[in-house]
C-alpha cells in the first residue's frame, strides 16, 4: 500500500505534517477532513506532484488560517476584482446548488474545483477558508471588499440570519442579471457615436495636416496674391493654427482633462457634474431613468432580503451612481430615522417622478414597499430600454450628419478656387 505525505491545518490554523498509509490521496484527504483537518497538501512519498484534487495554481499554500481569512497576505492574491458577469453566475450557481441541498461548505468546494478565473477560484478557496474555521459566510465575504460590495455581504448576512441564503442568492443573481443588461445595452449604444466621433477627428486631423498644406501651395502658384473664397481662408487659417500649435493645443487638452479630473473628484464638482448629467439633451433622460430603476431595485432587493430599512438606504446611497439620487436617498434616511414618511423626500429631490412617488406611497401604505420598488425598477428598465433604443435611432443619422458636414465645408472650401482657376482658364481664350 502506498504511503502519502501530507500537509494539514487544525482547528486552531495551525500546520502539521505526517505521513500515512493509504490506498489513494482521495482516502488520505477523507480521513484527514475526518479528523478534523483541512488538507492543503498531498504528495506519494517519492513524487513531486500533489495529487490533491485543487490544483497546484489555484490551492492556498500552507499557512494559517486567519491568514488565509483576509490578511495581507491573502489580500496580495487578490489585486484586482472580477467581472460583474463573472459573479453573477458564481452567484446563480451557489444558489442553485445550496437550493438542491448542498451544504455550503460543500458548494464553495464544487464551484472552487470548476471556476477558471484565476481570481475568483482563490476568492472561493479563501470563503471556503473561513467558513470551515467556524466563520460565517459574510464575514468571509466582507474580507474581499473589491470583489464582493457592500449590498451583496449585508443580502447575505440578512439571508443567514433568516435562514433563507438560497433565495437571497437567487435576488442577488436577479438583481446582477438586470444590472448587466441595462449596462450592457448603454455600452452596446453608445459604441456607434464614439466609432464615428473617433473616425470624424481621424479624419478632420489628416485633412487639416497633409490636405490642405498641399492645396495651400497649389494656390500660392496658381493663384498668386488674387484673394481667396473667404471659407477657403478660414479653413486654411485652422490648418494653419492647428498644424504650428499642435503641441499646445494637445496640451491643452490634456489640461482641460487633468482639470476636469481633478474638479469632479471635490464634493462640489461631482455635484455639479452630476446635476449637469441629469439635464443633458438626450443623454439627460436616459441617465434619469437609469439612476431611478438602480435606485428602486438596490432599495427594493435590500427589504424584501430582510436588511434593515435604514441600513438599506445606506448602502442604496453608495450605490447611487449620482450625488443629486444620493443626497435624495441621504434625505429619505434621515426622514425614517425620525419616523417619517419616505415620500416627502422623495419628491423634494425634484427628480423622481410623480408615478414613482405615488407608487412608493402605496408600498409604504400597504406594507408592500419592497414590491413596490422592485415593480417600479421593472417599469424603469424597459423605459432605459426604449430611451436607449430611441438615442440610437436618433444618434446615428445626427453623427452621419456631422461628419457630412466637417469633411464636406472642407471639401467645399478646397475645390472653391479650382473652380475659379477653371473659369478662368475657360474664359481667357476668348478674352
């Protein structure tokens, strides 16, 4: 029978070392977890290789356990975060096997064993991690703060709590789907008009830097001192200023750029900014719809988990996405706090709708706000759906247009002296 060395940890997180007698690794692991130990490490004595069933790139080394709880040593695995697409089906799939009667300890070890984002397997492996040391799953989740936000770790302690993870599981998955979605088709919108915008400064570029020089000498010969078309000098005149002051106006630019960073990362800038947006042509109401449907369905998805009212409209805030929704949200807290009504706020905020508040007001007069809220993000989101869909309709023709227009005044100054050397030319035999 072969014998297998082993690395484990004990209750307390700490390592020991040994050797045993079994006929595979799989016997060795089962009777070390039998014991009360969690494996990290399994090799047959003359091999190099680990035949543990976690891969040598994806196993946490030996180490204590409150190590791998979230310390810095853990936390260096985990510099970046992972996909909202990527969560949301770790999530559905963590439901779904906790709903089939998995114990979670078992689903974290299943969903670890399959997952190919290097990030998330080592996340699991850590979750994992704590909750077998006597943690809970929030707590092993709030150890991950890039990965996991505040919404999800308050849903899932609200859900343990109730006992009920698997539904707050499956909200978390709902509420993750929609959100990519509506991300998704803004994304999917607004590619056409940056394609074109991108092509248009491509093009206006290379025209007033190699084009217009050319034409420029052309006329100097042909032309002499006679006075040009007076959209012909204009546009030489750009060509002029923007070929000699490239660098400053490059510089400029990036200027303008640094300023604006800087200006909306102060709490008044991002206020104006974010009040501006709201009031954008076109964009202004897709953007509005938006933040009311986030709003609706973070506020909703929160009460009906079973987290606390004022500590859902908490998280609601952070999660605004605009500093005017999150001063509205701020305002509906306090009012509930002193044991006021959620409406008043709401409608001083002068961004809601009448529909919406209504709607809130009957939730909150019924008992009902949660389905209230989720109904009004539902209704919101098909309403992003048709702004999107009519932005694009109206965008596309609008950037044709634009384009038409600066490489057509171009063209037009360009050929406006040609077509007076060629009259000339045709009238001096006769002449």
């Amino acid at each position: 029978m072969p014998k297998f060395h082993y690395t484990a940890l004990n209750a307390q997180g700490e390592e020991t070392q040994g050797l045993m007698e079994a006929p595979s690794s799989d016997d060795v692991v089962t009777a070390l977890r039998d014991s009360g130990f969690f494996p990290t490490n399994v090799v047959e004595a003359g091999h190099k290789s680990s035949s543990l069933a976690v891969d040598e790139e994806t196993h946490t080394s030996a180490r204590p356990l409150n190590q791998a709880r979230g310390t810095p040593g853990s936390s260096l695995l985990l510099r970046r975060g992972i996909k909202g697409k990527t969560l949301m089906v770790f999530t559905r799939q963590l439901a779904t096997l906790i709903d089939a009667g998995l114990p979670l300890l078992k689903a974290l070890d299943v969903l670890a064993r399959q997952e190919r984002d290097r990030v998330l397997k080592r996340t699991i492996l850590s979750l994992a991690d704590s909750v077998r040391g006597g943690g809970t799953f929030s707590e092993g989740l709030a150890q991950h703060p890039r990965i996991f936000s505040k919404l999800y770790v308050n849903m899932v302690r609200a859900g343990e709590l109730g006992g009920v993870l698997e539904q707050v599981l499956l909200r978390l998955a709902e509420f993750h789907e929609k959100a990519e979605k509506i991300k998704s088709r803004v994304k999917t919108a607004m590619i056409y008009p940056v394609i074109v915008m991108t092509v248009a400064l491509i093009i206006l570029t290379f025209l007033l830097t190699f084009i217009v020089p050319k034409f420029q000498a052309i006329f100097k010969d042909m032309l002499g001192d006679k006075p040009l078309p007076a959209l012909t000098r204009f546009v030489i005149g750009v060509s002029d200023a923007f070929k000699n002051n490239f660098l400053l106006i490059a510089l400029g630019l990036a200027g303008l750029g640094v300023l604006y960073w800087l200006f909306a990362r102060t709490e008044k800038g991002t206020e104006i900014i974010d009040r501006i947006k709201l009031k954008l042509p076109m964009f202004g109401d897709l953007i509005v719809k938006g933040a009311i449907s986030r709003f609706s369905r973070t506020l909703g998805t929160l009460i009906a988990s079973g987290v606390p009212i004022l500590k859902a409209l908490l998280i609601t805030r952070e999660t605004a996405g605009n500093a005017i929704i999150a001063d509205a949200v701020t305002d509906v807290h306090d009012s509930v706090k002193e044991g006021e009504s959620i409406v008043t706020p709401l409608e001083a905020s002068q961004v809601f709708p009448p529909m919406v508040i209504s709607m809130v007001d009957v939730g909150e007069e019924t008992g009902q706000l949660s389905e209230m809220l989720l109904k009004v993000a539902d209704v919101y989101d098909e309403e992003v759906d048709n702004a999107v869909a009519g932005l694009t309709s109206l965008l596309e023709p609008a950037m044709i247009l634009f384009l038409a227009v600066v490489v057509g005044t171009i063209v037009l100054a360009l050929f406006l002296p040609l077509i007076s050397i060629i009259q000339g030319g045709l009238a001096s035999p006769t002449g």
